[in-house]
C-alpha cells in the first residue's frame, strides 16, 4: 500500500517516523510538509503544493492548519488516492463542517474519507474501503496482549497501536506492575509520553481530546488482562 501523509510539524512528523518504524515492509510511506504559515482560506493550491506529490492509494491529513485540510481534494487528485484519513486531534486544525465538506467534495469522486476523533479511535470498522481498513489494522485505536507473572504484568505484546507511538512506550512501562495498578499507570504512561491532542474541552464528547486518548490506552490495558484472565481460567 502506498501512503501519503501531510504534515506542518512536530505533531505529524512523530507519527510519520513511527508509521515509518512499524508499518509492514511491503508499505510504501511518503511525507510531504507544509509551511507553518498558511492564510486563513487557501484560495490556489498551487502556491503551496508541487505539481507533482508521489501516487498514493491512502492520504493522510495532519496538518496543524486548516489550510492544509483544504487542500486534501487538490492532494488527492495530484496523488490518485483512493481514500483518505483526516483525524483531527484538535478541531481548530479541522473543524467538523469543513471536514463534512471535504468528506461530501470527495465522496463525489468517488473517494472515501474518514474523520476520526482523535486520531487514536481510528478502528478497522469505521469504513470499508480497503485502504483505510487496512491502515487500520495496525494503527488506530489500541489493541493489546497481556501476560502475566502471577499478579504482576510480565509481558505486553502490541496488536494496534497509537498512530503516535505512545502505545508501545505504555506497554513498555507496564512490565512488571501488579494487575490492580496497571489501567492507572497507564493512563499516566500515556500523558507522560506526552500526547498531543488538545487539552481544550470538546463539545461533542464534554472531555477533552486528550482524557478521550487516554480513555482510548487504559480501555485497551484493561481488555488485554480481562482476556488474559479468562484465558487462564479456561486453560
């Protein structure tokens, strides 16, 4: 699979070397960053993209701009992607009715487009074009193993982790904690990575993105021992 990920900074260049780091060999990955400054509208795209981006089957928007977001149509003509994943781990980066506005533009190319909130709740059944599904495989919302040494954790094996990384930084600093403590500890592992969603108050979800994150870390610490426990009981 080819994929193209849009970025303007820090935030998007830490999870394009960790895609990079962890996607599977036969993935292509290209990035393509965009200046800091960009006006408030972005009347011609030409000022700021080349005439030429690499092709792309999968587009990802993680600009910290709304002008970058407006340029996805003109990105994914340039590239041929067949889909597209705008997160948006802050609104003021893609506020929701631009983002249903570009979701309608490319829906009538016949190009699908997801909007997950934050980038970390992305999972294989939010569409069923391939491409997004299979990105969703490996990275999205957590998914994790657990392994246990008596009542402390021993090992955590990653199946779906954070576009960011903050998962396996989480699973590492679990081993060895006692059982009761780990859905705490992981919480805090995960703000301590640090996180980069907004800590501004969300109106759709009345938390904040980056509690929504965490909840996103700890939901996955606390899956991964309930199935290890079951599993050990039916052995």
């Amino acid at each position: 699979m080819r994929v193209l990920i849009a970025i303007q900074g820090h935030y998007g260049q830490r999870m394009v070397d960790n895609i990079k780091q962890h996607c599977p060999a036969d993935w292509e990955v290209n990035c393509h960053t965009f200046p800091p400054n960009l006006p408030p509208i972005v009347d011609d795209a030409d000022e700021f993209l080349p005439r030429e981006l690499p092709a792309a089957d999968l587009l990802i928007s993680l600009g910290e701009h709304p002008g970058v977001a407006q340029m996805i149509p003109d990105m994914v003509q340039r590239t041929g992607a067949k889909a597209v994943i705008a997160p948006a781990d802050n609104r003021v980066w893609l506020p929701p009715g631009l983002a249903m506005q570009i979701q309608r533009k490319l829906g009538s190319v016949g190009v699908d487009m997801v909007y997950p909130v934050p980038f970390c709740t992305l999972t294989e059944k939010d569409s069923q074009n391939p491409y997004i599904r299979e990105f969703a495989r490996y990275f999205g919302r957590p998914e994790v193993e657990v392994d246990f040494d008596r009542d402390h954790i021993n090992k955590v094996t990653v199946i779906r982790e954070a576009p960011c990384g903050s998962t396996r930084y989480v699973a590492d600093g679990l081993i060895g904690i006692w059982d009761r403590d780990a859905v705490e500890k992981a919480g805090l592992l995960h703000h301590q990575y640090p996180c980069l969603a907004t800590m501004v108050m969300d109106q759709e979800f009345e938390d904040t993105l980056m509690h929504r994150a965490g909840l996103m870390t700890k939901l996955a610490v606390e899956k991964g021992m309930k199935d290890a426990k079951q599993g050990a009981k039916s052995d």
